[in-house]
C-alpha cells in the first residue's frame, strides 16, 4: 500500500515514523521546504523522546522518503493521512486554512482511487466538507473515501501512545473503506472502533474537553483544600481510586498548556455557542485554567509583597515535561507577569530555552542548570515538573539561594522532605499554614 502524509508537525511526522516502523513505506510531504530539507538530512524538526534515532533508522532503510512536491505524495497513493495544524482563529473556532489548502492539493493530484483520511483535529462536519469538495474537483471514475481518524498522542510520549494506544477509532460510512484501516491497525493490537464519521470528529474534541475538564476540576479543589486545610494530593489519591473516577489527569498545578487543549476547549465551546447550545461547563474550565496560569506569581506577591527588583529563578518553561514546546505554556504568563512586577528573571528549561528566547530575547536571563539559576535568587517558581527538578536536591536551594523560597506550581516535592529542610515551600492545596486558617474558623 503506498502511503502519504501530510504535514510534518507531531501528529505527522510521528504518524510517518511510526508506520515506517510497522514496516511501510511512507512519503511525507509538506509545503515548508526548510522543515523538508532539514529532515531529508536527517535531523527532526520536533523534539520528541527516541523520535531522531527512528528518523535516521527509516531513512536509511530507504522506508521514510520527504518531500514538496504534490505530484509525488499524491498521484498514486492508496491512502492519505491529512494531519496538518489546525491553529485558533482570533475568536476561538478552528482555522481550516491548512486543511483546506491540503485537501485542494490532494484532489488536484490524485490519479487513482484513493482514500483519505483527516488525524488533523476538525470540527464536526470537516469530513463532510472534504467529501464535497474532493468530489466537486475530481473526476467521476475516481472513488475517493473520507475517513475521520482523530489522533491520541501526547506529546513527550507519542511514540509510545502510537503503539499503545487505549483505542483506535475510524469515522466512516465506507466500509471499504474501514475495512482498509482496520488491516492497517491490526498488529498494534489496540481495540479498534468504527463509528460514523461526526461521532468520530466529537470523539476527540469530547476526550481532550473532559481531560481538561478533570484538570480543572482538581485545580478547584487543590484550593478550596489550601483554604479547609486538606492536602489536594491525598485527596486525588482517594477520589482516583474509585474506579469510576479513575486517577490519571488529577495532578493539581498551574493549569493546562500545549497545543490542544487550550485550543480544543475553545473550539469546543465555539461550536456548541453555532448550534444554540452555550457550553457553560466548558467555559468554566477554560476560566479556571486561565486563572490557574497566574497563580504562582499571585502567590509570590504574596510571600513577599513587591517583586520589582527580586531575583526570581524560574524553573521549567515548557508547557510539560520531555518537551520543547511552550505553545500556551504557563510560563509565558509567568514571564509575563514577571515583566510588568520589574522582576529580576533568570529562567532554566532543559529542552524550551531557545523557544522562550525568541520571543522575551534578552529581558530576562537563561540559566545552564539549576545550580546557576538559584545562586542567589531570592525565590524560585517551578512551573514544569521536569525530572532533573523534581530530583534536585532541596539542600541546595538551602545553599545557594539568597532566601530559600519555593512556589512550587507542580508539587515536584513531598512535605515530607520539605520538613527537614529550612525553606519556605509554597505548593499547589497543600498549604503547610492550612491548619492554623482552619483553626481561626
Ligand atoms: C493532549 C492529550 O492528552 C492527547 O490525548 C491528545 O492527542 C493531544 O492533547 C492532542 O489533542 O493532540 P498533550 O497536549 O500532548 O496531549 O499533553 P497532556 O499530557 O495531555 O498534557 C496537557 C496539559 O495538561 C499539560 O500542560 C499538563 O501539564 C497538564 N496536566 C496534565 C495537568 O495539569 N494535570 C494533569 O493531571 C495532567
């Protein structure tokens, strides 16, 4: 079978490698020539754990080809994965300039029948559109199939989902068609579902709004705990393990970041809003997070009043660990808010440094490691929970800060260790000062 993808972004170029490995043959093609003639060369153009080792590998087995040009990524293939961005327009909807411009070049260039299949993240209906518009510019002996073929993969741990994945779901009324992509997926032995193809579209925007939903829900309750004196770790623990519930995404911190969900969420409500039916659950969601993203520098003008001046070493900038991408990252409004307070910003992140630079350049300063960072900081912010931070040892944030303080957005530490050290540690709903509010109740 020859396959095509489009786009070379995560869901695309991780989709491309992947099905290398499974041993297809893949073109992937793209319209930045700079991102193709970089990974012609060999060299990722996203950074994603074990993802360059597999590039160079499936090069050299002549198995991964890139390229520009339309005629060779679509003229004869049997199937073709559209997985370009699509980003937020100013008012939240999804923008479908890519994916349109995608679906324009496909049918401009197909030869043979063909069938298509959307990864990129669509409101319901997209496919629809798709189906009309291939058929309006393609002639009639060719039979195109649409497919709907969300993807799940987080970044930091997308090959990994690729392969183990919880479910696969195909959104089609082609049987064909499903049949095809049933074959495809078989031996990762991931539970496969057919749905039809708008059930398919909501599938994904459903999973990613109930997930932040989760995350948002717990952020509520880490600080309704900080106020009652109950600590949001235990608490998540307790309420995880009730099967129903279930305990993943139920980490307190400084809110959701990425490429997804803030996006996802919005197109959501946006979409509910166009077929009368206001979202109200969702925008809560949205406004908690929002909140969420200022809460570590609200509660540093707490500790200590005025931040102009202060040396603030910040810790993490990426949106989650085990990746470069500050897209809607916490840190960007932490930064932010830094700038306007006249802080004194010194910033660590093992992968996201170059991308925090091109946008705040030299307003604020960038640390080689944690020990450079906390010389003499008067607070330290943690905003990522990276494993280099969460493993750094608390003595040294006795030694080398100028007053040990941490507000620690992720909970990196237990309270535990804390309490042999001489730092004042502020979490997120674990206020060791709970108590005593309590008390005055
Ligand atoms: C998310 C989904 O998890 C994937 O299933 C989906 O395919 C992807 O979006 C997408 O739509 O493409 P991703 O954005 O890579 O994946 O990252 P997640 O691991 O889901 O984390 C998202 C954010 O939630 C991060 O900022 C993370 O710090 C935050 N988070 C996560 C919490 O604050 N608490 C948690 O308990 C879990």
């Amino acid at each position: 079978m020859r396959i095509t993808v489009v786009g070379t972004g995560y869901v695309g170029l991780i989709t491309s490698i992947c099905l290398c490995e499974m041993g297809h043959t893949v073109t992937n093609i793209d319209i930045d020539d700079k991102r193709i003639a970089q990974l012609k060369n060999g060299r990722s153009v996203i950074y994603e754990p074990g993802l360059q080792q597999l590039l160079e590998n499936n090069l050299k087995e002549r198995r991964l080809l890139f390229t520009i040009d339309p005629r060779i990524a679509y003229a004869q293939a049997d199937l073709i994965f559209i997985a370009v961005g699509t980003p937020e327009n100013p008012d939240g909807t999804a923008n479908l300039e890519y994916l349109q411009e995608a679906v324009y070049a496909i049918a401009s260039h197909i030869e043979k029948d063909v069938i298509i299949c959307t990864k990129s993240t669509v409101p319901v209906g997209t496919n629809e559109k798709i189906a009309e518009m291939i058929k309006d510019m393609t002639p009639s002996h060719l039979n195109v199939s649409i497919v709907s073929n969300p993807e799940f993969l987080r970044e930091g741990s997308a090959i990994n989902d690729f392969f183990h994945g919880d479910r696969i779901v195909i959104g089609t009324e082609d049987e064909k068609a499903a049949a095809v992509l049933q074959e495809l997926y078989a031996p990762l032995k991931t539970e496969i579902m057919v749905t039809d193809t708008r059930s398919a579209e909501m599938i994904k925007y459903a999973s990613n709004a109930f997930l932040a939903t989760k995350i948002s829900f717990i952020n509520e309750i880490a600080a309704i705990c900080e106020k009652v004196g109950a600590d949001i770790s235990q608490v998540a623990n307790g309420i995880g393990k009730d099967k129903r519930i279930g305990s993943s995404f139920l980490k307190a911190g400084i809110g959701y970041g990425g490429s997804c969900f803030p996006k996802d969420t919005k197109a959501l409500v946006q979409l509910a809003g166009h077929v009368d039916h206001p979202f109200e659950l969702l925008e809560a969601v949205i406004g908690v997070n929002n909140r969420q993203h200022t809460l570590a520098v609200a509660k540093a003008k707490e500790a200590v009043g005025e931040l102009a001046g202060k040396r603030i070493a910040l810790l993490g900038l990426a949106f989650k660990p085990n990746t470069d991408d500050i897209r809607e990252a916490p840190s960007l409004t932490i930064l932010k808010m830094l700038m306007e307070e006249n802080a004194d910003v010194i910033a660590f992140d093992p992968a996201a440094v170059l991308n925090i630079q091109s946008i705040f350049g030299n307003e604020i300063q960038y640390a080689e490691n944690i020990n450079e960072a906390l010389k003499d900081a008067d607070l330290a912010i943690i905003a990522t929970e990276w494993d280099q931070i969460t493993q750094f040892p608390l003595v040294q944030y006795e030694e080398l800060m100028k007053t040990p303080l941490i507000i620690d957005g992720r909970n990196c530490y237990s309270l535990s260790d804390i309490e042999r050290h001489s730092i004042t540690y502020i979490s997120v709903g674990r206020s060791p000062h709970a108590q005593s509010a309590i008390a005055r109740v």
